[in-house]
C-alpha cells in the first residue's frame, strides 16, 4: 500500500493563450500539482471540469462567450467539490463582491507571482479561502463602512431601502458604445477616458482599485490597439472617439 499522497488536480481557465499555458507550466511545475487541461472560456471549463474533476479551477473572468463568473455559479451548481479560485486582471467591486457570491474560494490579481499562485491554490485545497491584498481591503471597506459595495444593483429594480443610499453612478457612456472602439474593453476604455482627465498611473490605480502594474498593463493595450505612441495621442484619440468631454 502505497503512502503517497494524491496531488491537487487543477484546470486553468484563461481565454489568452500565451497567459493560459504560462500558468498551466507555472503551476505543473509544483510538487503535488497536475494540471488536467485548459480552458479558453467559461463554457470550456464547466465542460471540462465535468469531466476531469479537478479540485481546483483557477478561473480568470473576462472571457469570450460564457465568462467567469458564470462558470462559477455553474460549477457551484452542478460539482460543487470543485473548487474556484479566481485569477484575474480586475480586483474593483464590480469583479470581487458577483463572484465570490457565486462561490469562488479564492481570488487572485494577474499580478501574483509564482509562490503566492502556489500558496492559493494550497491553501483553497485544505478548504481555506485565500484572498489577494487588494480584495481583502475591498472587503474590509464594504464591511466596516456598513454601506453595499457600490456596484450592487438594487434587487429586483427595487428602490433602495434608506434614503441615505448613496445613489448608483450613472452609467458610464463607453459601456452603451457598441462596438467599443479600436475593440476596446470596457475596462480599457473606463482607463483611457481618465488619461484624458489627466490622471496619472498611480491616480488611476487608486480610483479603480487596481495595482499600478495592472494599470500600465491596460495602457500597454491601449496604446498597441488604437495606435497612439504616447498619452497626448491618447487623450487626442479619447476626445475623437467620444470617450472624453
């Protein structure tokens, strides 16, 4: 009879290629790891995962077609031994607070190294729920300032409770421009409006709750989709492009 302990089966979800068998040979690399497959969308990795049954998905969210989060409801639904831990670009309200309702055990920024993607995973597996420093400040807030996170929308298209709510922002105009420009997603977009308010890196890093590596990340994208060379060019494409008043 063999002492030898079973390794911790994982599944990675990413719709870009290059991140996606980056992390399956980052993470394959570990003792006591196998990575089963990988996925580019959230329809791919339900389906997968169904039929592999990895203990963990490590789950990015932005992806074509079915998403991250849906995933999640659907593996919380139909295996839920299974275990999600999200790793993402995105640590803002809107990202967090969905999918860790929907039943992620973990969330992680892309900008985690290799050891802390190691530990999470580890850590998840021994039913323990670890969080990136980021999310856990955001959740910190929400607790501590008694107030919903502000991108919760109203159950139902209820009114709010108590008039003392503080109202939904209105809708931010780039997420009604279909197709955004230059194939722009809406967090790019969201980005490059406040380049043209003249915000620096850190200022948008700070208004979005993103880390400043993450920030230069979606401007790298930016520059290299639009064409722009530098951030006049970009605030001059903003105007242009209606995503600046």
């Amino acid at each position: 009879m063999s002492d030898s302990v079973a390794p911790i089966k994982v599944l990675v979800a990413d719709d870009q290629r290059v991140t996606r068998e980056g992390l399956m040979l980052l993470v394959g690399l570990n003792a006591g790891m196998e990575v089963v497959g990988g996925a580019a969308d959230g329809a791919e990795a339900v389906a997968l995962a169904l039929e592999h049954h990895p203990d963990i998905v490590l789950m990015d969210l932005a992806m074509p077609g079915t998403d991250g989060l849906a995933a999640t409801r659907t593996l919380r639904e139909e295996a839920p031994a299974i275990a999600v831990l999200v790793l993402t670009t995105y640590a803002d309200d809107a990202s967090v607070f969905p999918v860790l309702r929907a039943g992620a055990k973990g969330y992680l920024t892309k900008d985690a190294g290799a050891d802390e993607i190691e530990q999470a995973i580890r850590a998840v597996h021994n039913g323990r729920v670890w969080m990136d420093p980021v999310v856990q400040e955001r959740l910190v807030t929400a607790v501590t300032s008694g107030l919903p996170p502000q991108s919760e929308a109203v159950p139902n298209g209820d009114a709010p409770a108590s008039p003392t709510t503080a109202p939904e922002p209105a809708q931010p105009r780039w997420d009604i421009l279909a197709p955004l420009p230059e194939r722009l997603t809406a967090r790019e977009a969201e980005v490059l409006a406040l380049i043209a308010q003249g915000l620096s890196n850190a200022e948008i890093s700070e208004r979005l709750f993103l880390s400043r590596a993450t920030v230069k990340t979606h401007i790298n994208r930016i520059f290299a989709k639009t064409g722009v060379r530098d951030r006049a060019q970009a605030v001059r494409y903003a105007y242009r492009a209606g995503l600046a008043d």
